[in-house]
C-alpha cells in the first residue's frame, strides 16, 4: 500500500468517452437487458440503426447508473467488437475507459464493480421514486487510492484468471442445460419414445391443480447486498431482505425480462412481477 497514490477518479479515468457513430449508421447495439448481473462479459448484441445512446470499444466498462439496475449489479467489460469497432447502448450507462500508462483497463472493471465504489454509487443516485439515477459528477471527483499500473495488471490478472473459469462453468452449465431440454422436448412435446402419440395411460391436468400461480408483492427497494432471507426478482441474481412473505417447496418464474425460473426451499421474498408457484403436495416438487 506504500507505493499507492490518491487520485480524483476523472484524472486517471475516462467518463463517457468520445466516439463517432453517424446518425442511421448500422452498429452492434447493447441494451441493458443483455447486461447479466454481476458478470463479465456480455451476453448477447443486436444489430441496429444508430439514433442515441452511450457509445463505447473493447476494454471499455459498462455501468447502469439507473434504479433498479445498478443496485442489481448490471456491468460489464466489453470484449464483443472487433478492434477498432465502436458500440453502442442504452442512455443509462456509464462508460468507463482507463487512461493508457496509468490504468488498466480490467483494473478499471473490476474497480468499478468492487462492493465499495458500488456502494458510494448507489448512495449518490438523486431523482424520484423507481427513476433514481446516479450522480456521474459525484463520482468524477471521487478521491480514490490506486496501485501503480504494474500490481493494477497483477490484481485484474487474479481477478480475471476467476472469471474465466466462472465463464467456462456456465458454459459447462449451459450445454447441459440443452441437453436436458432436448430430452424433455423429445418426452413431453414430440412424444419420440412414443411413436409421435400421447400414451393413452396418461392423464391431462390443468397446472393449477399441482401449482396455485400467485406474485410476489415487494418492489425493488425492499432488496439490498445483506439480509436474512433471499428475495427473488426478474434478474438472474438473488438479492437478500430481512423479511419474509413466503415459505415452502417454490418455483420462481420471472414475469419479465429473460423469463428466468429458480427452485428454492425455505423461506423468501418475490418482487411483485415474479410469479411463486409452490406446490399442494411436495410429490411434484421434482418437476
């Protein structure tokens, strides 16, 4: 620590920098439903006429300054363009560059993701209600300790070396995934073991004779990093509360967004667009 320095953040970092995207022009475009929680890199663009937005390159870092996306740990590293290629997204991020010779630029990211520059970001949001934004010139001015470039590139390399192997999992996870897919399709909706027919000793059911389909009732601002229960929303990540409204085997299926589904056991809290299915008999909790 010895050899770390004091800096305002907007001297060894970039805010927004400036890029050229011609009014119509096709380019790669992010939107903030592609920004996964708590994850590196991003999963998914889409192809699109250039009207606004922030606009960004490789080794760039994305961060949702609105409510309740940035308390929902959306960020990112970009690593999608091909070099010299200019991006562009939502109007709600931040886009943060680091300055060649004194940052890193995946120093930058996981400074930027790191729980104490989260929280000071969070803290400056100002607005109404559900449209809270942060304050970009709050943290512009931020007295912040940095490393030289040199142990930068050491920590973002241990940093980085755990995402990697996080990122290989999921895609491990992922094909697995398909592959359980594949066969549930080939059982329950082409009936393949079955010569294409519905076998005549099974029995037709409504769901909700199995699954009572109730919503949660809390809005995001009951969640937070710390509590007693987990309270399940639309994103992929699980927030935590110290209160609970729930208690059983539950399904949790998202009502929005990527139409995620999680099991859980024990007691919890759901966000008012995620719908609780918790089973009448635990016999069908291995659906």
């Amino acid at each position: 620590m010895k050899k770390w320095h004091s800096y305002k953040l907007s001297d060894v970092v970039r805010f927004n920098p400036s890029e050229r995207l011609l009014k119509g022009e096709i380019a790669k475009k992010v939107p903030m439903d592609l920004l996964q929680p708590y994850t590196r890199g991003i999963s998914g663009f889409e192809m699109a006429s250039y009207t606004g937005g922030s606009k960004f390159r490789n080794g760039d870092t994305l961060m949702a300054r609105i409510t309740p996306c940035l308390e929902n740990g959306k960020t990112a590293y970009v690593s999608m363009l091909d070099e010299d290629e200019v991006g562009f997204g939502s109007t709600e991020y931040i886009v943060f560059r680091n300055i060649e010779g004194i940052t890193d630029n995946k120093f930058v990211y996981y400074f930027v993701t790191s729980p104490w520059f989260r929280d000071i970001a969070v803290k400056s949001m100002v607005g109404s209600s559900g449209r809270q934004r942060v304050q970009q010139a709050m943290l512009e001015n931020l007295v912040v300790n940095l490393p030289p470039l040199a142990e930068q590139k050491q920590i973002a390399g241990i940093l980085g070396a755990l995402d990697d192997k996080i990122e290989l999992n999921n895609r491990i996870n992922d094909n697995l995934e398909k592959q359980a897919q594949a066969i549930f399709k080939s059982w329950f909706i082409d009936y393949e073991p079955f010569n294409g027919m519905v076998p005549s000793t099974w029995k037709e059911y409504r769901l909700v004779d199995f699954l009572p389909v109730i919503t949660g009732k809390k809005n995001a601002n009951v969640s937070s990093d710390k509590g007693q229960y987990p309270f399940f929303s639309c994103s992929q990540n699980i927030a935590w509360t110290d209160n609970y409204s729930f208690e059983g085997n539950a399904i949790l299926v998202a009502g929005n967004g990527d139409f995620n589904v999680k099991w859980y056991n024990g007691k919890f809290e759901a966000y008012q667009r995620t719908y609780v299915l918790i089973p009448y008999n635990p016999r069908y909790t291995s659906w």
